[in-house]
C-alpha cells in the first residue's frame, strides 16, 4: 500500500484538473486501447451514469465507444487517426482528454493526445512505465514503474475508481 498512499497527491490532481474541466463547462474525453478502452469506457459511463451515489450527469465522451466512428475513421484514414479525429470534431479549448496506455506507444493514443495539445484541451495520461512519449505529451501523468501491462491496468482501475469518489463527493 505504500506505493498507493505516495500517488495519492498525484491522483488528486488528475481528480482537481477533472473536477476544474467540468466546473468550467468543459467536457471530458476518453480513449484507449483493448483493455484500457474498456477502462477509458467504464471511467465515461459512470461519469455519465453514476459510480457510488446519485449525481447529475457529467459531461464525457468515450472516444473508444462507438464501432462505426472507429471502423469509419480506420478504414478512411488508417487506425492511428481513430482518436484523433474524433478529438479535433469533438474536443474544444477547455476540455480534457484521458488516454489510456499501458505502453505509452500506441500511435492511435500519440496522435490524440498531440490534437489535444494543438486544440488547447487538457491532456491526462494514465499510463505505464515513465518517460514514454505519452508521458512528454501529458499535462499530468500517472506512469508505474517495473510491472506487468494487467497490474498496470489494475492500477488505472484504482485510478479511475477513487476520481470517481472525488466526482461523486463534489457533484453529488
């Protein structure tokens, strides 16, 4: 448990810049990769649903949801622009975009989060191991150091989990 009581001032930003995106009007996107797609999906339904108690919907879109944007997107213009696309018809200056990767590789994942820059979006990183690209793309980055992709994604998930908290406390 050490490792979580250290990230948790680092966690509490990722929930402020959140809590600071929504207070301000802006929306939230998601996106990730397989496994982090489901996390990136889960952390927008109960945004927009609810995770422990009643609150009014908060605004977000899971850039991974919807097949036939994806398959769209990948079969006019190529996989790596499945994100960034919907981040330039989607995102505006004010938003926030939270990628998703546990190998801070994914090209898809790059070329969002460098839309994101360009549109004046605030860029969140849940990610792997420090000092990938994502990470220098990120205006705040969660990044594990020396474990496997599944504990990384099970780090996002607790994540993910105690922002919800913070949402629920905040907007409830």
């Amino acid at each position: 448990m050490t490792g979580v009581r250290a990230a948790l001032p680092l966690i509490d930003r990722i929930a402020q810049a959140i809590e600071s995106t929504l207070r301000a009007g802006g929306k939230v996107l998601t996106c990730g990769n397989g496994g982090s797609a489901a996390e990136a999906l889960h952390f927008s339904e109960e945004m927009i649903g609810r995770f422990s108690k009643d609150r009014p919907p908060l605004a977000t879109v899971c850039l991974a949801s919807d097949s036939t944007v994806m398959t769209c997107i990948s079969n006019d213009f190529g996989f790596e622009q499945v994100f960034a696309r919907q981040v330039v018809g989607l995102g505006r200056k004010g938003d926030a975009l939270v990628a998703l990767t546990t190998s801070g590789k994914s090209k898809n994942v790059l070329l969002a989060l460098q839309e994101a820059k360009t549109a004046g979006l605030m860029t969140i990183g849940l990610l792997g191991p420090p000092g990938s690209q994502a990470e220098s793309l990120c205006d705040i980055a969660f990044t594990l150091s020396g474990v496997e992709s599944s504990h990384v994604q099970e780090a996002h998930l607790l994540v993910i989990h105690l922002v919800l908290e913070h949402l629920d406390h905040v907007f409830g």
